[in-house]
C-alpha cells in the first residue's frame, strides 16, 4: 500500500502557467510573419519545461512496517511542512513482505522494520546506517465490538465454530501470535492467516471471525470497533521496531533529516499517544 505526501502537483501547475505565460509571449512577440517560424521552436521548449518539471525530484522512499501506518502518516504530514520541497512515498506492508520487495528489486531510502530478526535480515543483505531501535509493541488478543461469542479465556478459542485471524508466521505479528498459542496449547490451525496486521485487524472489525491477534497500538486505532481481552495475557510477547536508512541515500540531506525527525522528542510523544513502548 502506498501513500504520497508530494507537492508535485503544485509544481505542475505552476510549470504549466509558466509554459503557457512562455507560448502567449510568444505570439505576442512573434507576430511578424518570418519571426512566426520561430514560434514552432519557442512550443517545443515550453513542452519540454512543462514535462520537466512535471517530474519533480526523485521522492524519499520509505518502507513501513504496517503496524506503524498511523505513527508515520502524522510522522509525514509534519515532515511536508518543515521540508515542502520534498516528496515522500510511504510503501506500508508487512515486514517479511517489505523485505521481499526489496529482494524483488524494489528501491528504498529508509526502512522501518518490526522485529529484529528482520532487522538482521536487512543488514545482512543491505548497506545500512546503524538501526536504531526507536519503539516497541506488544501482543493483545481482540474480539469484534460487543464481543459476541463471549470469549473471555485462553479455553474459549478452542471451540470449534469459534473462527481466529493471525498474521502469518513469517511476519513478526505472527511470530508472537504462534508463540503464545505454543505456550498455552492453543490451536491456531483453522485460523486465517493474513500478510499483516492491519489485514488481522479489518477482519476483527467487520466481525468476519470471533477473534484475532494483533499489537495493542491496533486497539487503540480501531477506535471502539474492537475489544481487547484482558484476561488472557499477551502483554509479555513484544516486538521492538527500528529505522535505517540505506547508505547511499545518506547522502541526501532529506534522508538524514526524516531519521532525525522520526527519533526526535516530538515523534517519541507521538509513539505513546498511539499506545506505543519505549524499546
């Protein structure tokens, strides 16, 4: 999923103005009939300018780990405002599916991850300035608004009509959800199995299962359309995010400057405020 925080709309139409204010000029000046010939040279250029402009500069790449969509999206919309120049492109997906997509080909700036282990992946594979671990989240079991199936202990999701939703294993969501179904004998089997947390988390919402496995920041963005169930203890399974950049985009100020913003004391207010941890 992505999401563009450009200003590349407004440059176009400004190159557009200015292409048309060039051509009109143009007749103005050129009305004699042998300076007409010039005016094919003069409509070539102004195209040219427009479809320059037009492009703007190359975007900061960002790959987000889905969990962190509502923390980044406020994270961007701050960061246009201090850097109006700059283009932002938010790819947000799993984490194992970012990774993925990178091996595919894809071209990133800067990498927020969940969990270390995928942390190490990227560092294995990838030049990357030093990861800094900036949050972490916890696990919360969830049932849809209302609660209708009732569940209210570990023994009620052992019931065969009760249906679960859990992050694959490969991603970091899934990993805890796997873990804690180990630990309390808990088949996860019939569960869907979705390629990120925010999938989980839709699924909930709509009451499409009785219950799912997500972090304790998704609780906090469904807004009510969720419930988490205290009585089964999640809270001790955790994962840990970090952001890097590559280091070849290092040397774009841009990039310096958005890792700066998203470790500084502002965004860490806003981390907590969305129900995030420290590291």
């Amino acid at each position: 999923m992505f999401f563009n925080y450009t200003n590349q709309q407004k440059r176009a139409q400004n190159c557009a103005l200015w292409a048309t204010n060039s051509e009109n000029n143009v007749q103005n000046r050129y009305s004699h009939p042998m300076l007409c010939l010039l005016r094919p040279m003069f409509t070539v250029l102004a195209a040219f300018i427009l479809c320059a402009c037009s492009a703007g500069p190359t975007p900061v790449r960002v790959f987000v780990a889905s969990s962190m969509t509502d923390f980044v999206n406020e994270l961007a919309t701050e960061f246009q405002i201090s850097h109006p120049s700059t283009d932002l492109e938010i790819n947000i997906a799993g984490s194992a599916a970012l990774l993925a997509q990178l091996a595919e080909g894809a071209k990133a700036d800067i990498l927020i991850l969940a969990s270390e282990r995928h942390t190490l992946s990227a560092q294995a594979s990838y030049e990357l300035s030093e990861p800094v671990i900036f949050a972490s989240n916890a696990l919360a079991l969830i049932v849809p608004r209302g609660n209708p199936a009732d569940i209210s202990s570990v023994e009620d999701l052992q019931v065969s009509s009760i249906r679960g939703s859990v992050c694959i294993p490969a991603a970091p969501c899934g990993e805890l959800a796997f873990t804690f179904a180990q630990k309390s004998a808990l088949s996860l089997s019939g569960a869907t199995q979705e390629s990120n947390v925010r999938a989980v988390l839709a699924r909930v919402a709509r009451a499409e299962v009785e219950f799912g496995f997500v972090y304790k920041t998704d609780v906090t963005a469904a807004d009510g359309d969720v419930v988490q169930i205290p009585a089964i203890k999640t809270d001790e399974l955790r994962t840990r995010y970090s952001i890097a950049a590559m280091r070849q985009s290092l040397e774009r100020p841009a990039v310096s400057d958005f890792l700066e913003a998203a470790t500084s004391a502002s965004a860490r207010s806003t981390l907590f405020k969305l129900g995030f941890s420290e590291p």
